[in-house]
C-alpha cells in the first residue's frame, strides 16, 4: 500500500495507456464463456473499437460490449486505437436492447482515450449516438456493470459507462479531459500532462472518494490472471446483488447514483 | 432605457447608466451598434450576422411579456476539486455575465402556452457544464416532469467543465437520467442549439430533444476542430460542424431564424399541448 500511493497520477495514466495493458479482448477471452461476438449496428456499419457478443460469465448468461484497441499495428488501426466512432456506440446500445428483452444483465469494459475525432464521425453523429446511449442506458431494464480497465477518456468512456455498478481497476484512470488536453488550455503546454494528471483527480482512489465509481480492483503484486479472476469475482457478486432487484428498485438506484453526483 | 428595462438590463439607476454607451461589435463585419440597439434586433447585425445573446435577453426575445420567473438562481458553485485558479474565474464569469451560473432555469409562457425554459449563456466560461449547471438542468427536467410540462431549452456550451474534473463529466448522466424519466412521463422537450454547442453538451442533453431546432449557421458538433484535423490530418469541409451540415446529415429538424423562433415555438407547444 505505501509503495502504491507513491505512484503519481501521470504514471497511472500511463499505466492505464500502457500498450501492454489488458484491454476489453483480454477479459472476454479470460472471463466469458462460450462467447459469440455479435457485430454491426444495423444502421451503418461495424466499429472494430467495440465489441460486443453473449456468453457466459460463472455460468451465468451476460451480454458483454467491450471497447477494444487491437493487438499489432493493422488491427489497432482497423479498430481505431479503441476510440469508438457512432457505429460502434450504436451496436452497444443495439446490443443492450437485445440483452433487455432477453432479461440478461450486461456487463462493459471501457478503456479508451476517447470516442474518434474524425470528420466521418461528426458527420454521423458522434454526439448524438453518446447522448442516446446516456439517455437509454437510465432506462434499461436489467442490470449494467461497467468495468474501467484502462483509460477512461470522457464522453466517450461514459457512453457505456451508466451502469448500477462501476467498477475500476486501481490504475485505470476516468476523466473529463486528457491530462494533454487539460495542460494546454490551462498552462498552454502540453508538456505539463504530468501536473494537470494530478489536478484531474482522476485516479481510481479520487473517483471512489467522490462517489464517481463503486469499488477499486488492487492491482499490486498481482498478475494479470489475478486481477482478472478477483474482477470476475466481484462481478458475480454484484450481478447476483443486482439481479434479485426489482425492475423498479433497479432503475430507481441507478438513477440516484448518478442523480447525487454534485448535488 | 424602457426596452432595456423590459429586457432585464438596467434593473436600477447604477445599472442603467453602467450599461450606456456600451456598444457591440460584430464578429464578422466589425460594426459596432449600441447594445440597447443590439438588443432591439435580437443581437442580430444590421449585416445580417447573428451574435451570441446573453440569456436574459434570450428569454426576452422568446417568452411572454413577464410570464418568466427564475428558478435555482440561488445555486452557485464552488471549488470542487481544488482546481487551479477556479474561484478567479468564476468570479470574472459572474462579472463578465451578471449571471450566478452558466445557465438560466425556469417557468414562463410562450404564445399562451405554459412550459419549463433553460437557457444557457455563452458568456459565462463557455457556457460550460459544472455541478451546478448539471444540478440546475436535472431540477428543472424533474420540475417539468412533476408537472407534466414541456421544456425548451437553449443550448450553447463549449462542453463539461473541465475545472470540476469527472464531477462534470458525470452530469452528463445525470442530467440524461432527467431527460429519460420527463420522456417517459409523456412530455415534450424542444432543444434549441445555439452558437456554439459542443462537446459533452452535444453528447448529453442537445441531441436529446424530441424536436431540436437550430439557429442558422451554430456550430454543433462533439469533437473540436483542431482536434479533429490534428487527428486525421484532414482539411474540414467548408460548412463542417455547422446547422445547415447537422440538417443534411439528419441530427436536427429545422433551422429557424432568431426573429421566428418564438412564434415556431408557439406552434410546436400548442400542436403538443
């Protein structure tokens, strides 16, 4: 515990960026049984920086949508470097219907550094389909789980990110901006990423103090194996907690929890 | 001085003579026109240019003659997240506005019709969403859904406030979970998106109207510019990001001019009412 408060905020961002780190892939092919990817939105196309499908999680059937960055160079650029563009938020929402009619909770991994900055995808919607996703996400019927594995980037990270329970692995990092972005508005020099990471406030431990996030995933001397089979852990326990809610009182919880934030 | 009276300027003697001679300049033509002028043609150029209008005079410009009254005025907010140099900028942006925050909440009529009213003030940090402004759109979103009113809200923001960190993040939830349950109860929201509306505004609230209506030539989009042409290294199209872009491409219903906008309002609240 000492030794992990001495890492800064930057190194966690950096930590959470990391190309060797985990990203949504790894805990589907770790954590889900039996998964079947579903593609497409069935309006455009199909966003390789999300993916989605159905299996099982501790035998217990789950939709999983997972943003995602790609191993080698090809494939990071097929899948953007896990921005997600409109197609890709439209096929998690399109997903999460299909997991509601089906009364299947639905548990997302996010790590992102944000949804795509693309001409194409302004021209189809970027803000839009996040503002859908937000808006429909209140009104599921089943329990949602979002995990943040790696970087939490703004909007775009939230867009999966309404669930009843939100869960953060200890260097993942949720923010409203990049520590880059953060430092050239505020100091004029993205070279200050590093100072503007710490007055984010956004590690794993500040957002659990505000109330952001649910619980924390220690990452510490553990391998990667260890910290996935600890998350599935936790995720079971939360899915059989959410689970045995009333529809009501499953909806009414997640609308507080965001409902008290700033309040 | 009456007009300006009538539209919220000038509530006193002090005020009034404070706001003599203060003259607007367009951004386009670099005219420059008293601002009693100014406020007379709904920050309107005499070129034809619209100019971003502070809330007070929109609310003027759209609802009947004294039916507005305000609500949750009295929220303002504080340093959070010990951000840097917070306190100073807000205390310029209350200045620079004569606001509490950066946005205006409500009741009011439009043509007879009664309804809830947002209206955002560019002026006041980019018109960016905070804790308070987040917690001003859910009350007024869960006042109108109490009172099975319609909502118009006018939108102009640069996005989440980046001082108040993932707190402002999350009110983009927040305030979609008040959109959600005033939807769900049956009830009417016409989004109105003004110059400029991006980021987490356009991600949350804008686009979730029922009817969203833009003024000619705003700038919508999620992504900035500058982002989106450092990414890509793209050159943008000419018209990128405007509403006449957004209404090609299907994210927007219509573009309607300052001066008939609350006369289209009046019609869409009473066909809905």
């Amino acid at each position: 515990m000492e030794n992990n408060k001495n890492i800064t905020a930057y190194e966690r961002v950096q930590a959470a960026r990391s190309g060797k780190r985990p990203m949504g892939g790894y805990y589907i092919d770790r954590m889900v049984d039996d998964f079947v990817e579903l593609h497409g939105d069935r309006r455009y196309g199909d966003d390789g920086a999300i993916v989605g499908g159905v299996g099982f999680i501790g035998g217990k059937p789950v939709t999983v949508i997972a943003m995602e960055r790609g191993d080698e160079i090809t494939d990071r650029m097929r899948r953007h470097f896990g921005c997600p563009s409109p197609e890709g938020y439209r096929k998690a929402l399109r997903l999460m219907k299909e997991a509601e009619k089906f009364n299947r909770p639905i548990v997302c991994f996010i790590g992102s550094s944000g949804a795509y900055p693309g001409i194409e995808a302004e021209e189809r919607g970027q803000g839009e389909a996040i503002a859908e996703n937000l808006f429909e996400m209140m009104g599921i019927k089943v329990p949602i789980i979002s995990v943040v594995v790696g970087e939490g980037g703004s909007g775009g990270a939230l867009a999966l990110g309404v669930g009843d329970t939100v869960i953060m692995l200890e260097n993942a990092v949720y923010s409203v901006i990049s520590p880059e972005g953060c430092a050239s508005i505020l100091w004029k020099d993205s070279a200050k990423a590093a100072d503007a990471a710490e007055v984010l406030k956004l590690t794993s431990r500040d957002l659990l103090g505000f109330g952001v996030i649910e619980k924390i995933i220690e990452e510490e001397n553990r391998s990667a194996a260890e910290i996935c089979s600890e998350l599935k852990k936790t995720i079971l326990a939360e899915l059989s907690e959410k689970c045995a809610m009333s529809e009501k009182e499953l909806l009414d919880k997640r609308y507080h929890k965001f409902r008290k934030i700033g309040a | 001085m009456d007009l300006l009276k009538h539209l919220g300027f000038g509530k006193d003697k002090e005020k009034e003579q404070a706001h003599d001679g203060i003259k607007i300049v367009c951004k386009k033509c670099g005219a420059e026109t008293e601002l009693s002028v100014m406020t007379a043609q709904s920050y309107v150029c005499s070129c034809g240019e619209y100019q971003r209008m502070p809330a007070r005079a929109r609310i003027n410009s759209v609802v009947d003659k004294d039916s507005f009254s305000e609500m949750y005025g009295e929220l303002t907010s504080e340093n959070v997240i010990e951000f840097p140099d917070y306190e100073e900028k807000l205390e310029k942006a209350k200045k620079a506005s004569g606001l509490s925050e950066a946005v205006v909440c409500g009741k009011c009529t439009i043509g007879g019709n009664e309804c809830a009213i947002f209206v955002m003030d560019s002026s006041f940090m980019m018109g960016s969403m905070g804790t308070v402004v987040g917690e001003k759109l859910t009350r007024i979103f869960e006042y109108a859904t109490k009172n099975n009113l319609p909502v118009v809200g006018f939108c102009t923001s640069g996005g989440a406030r980046m001082q108040e960190g993932i707190l402002s993040l999350m009110q983009m939830a927040k305030v979609s979970g008040a959109v959600k349950r005033h939807s769900e109860g049956g009830n009417l929201y016409i989004a109105v998106l003004t110059d400029p509306t991006t980021g987490g505004v356009t991600a949350s609230f804008a686009m979730q109207g029922d009817i969203i209506i833009a003024e000619p030539r705003a700038l919508i989009g999620f992504a900035g510019q500058r982002v989106i042409e450092q990414t890509t290294g793209e050159k943008l199209p000419e018209g990128f990001q405007r509403a006449e872009f957004m209404l090609q491409h299907g994210f927007i219903d219509l573009i309607e001019e300052r001066g008939r906008m609350q006369y289209t309002l009046s019609k869409l609240l009473s066909i809905h009412s």
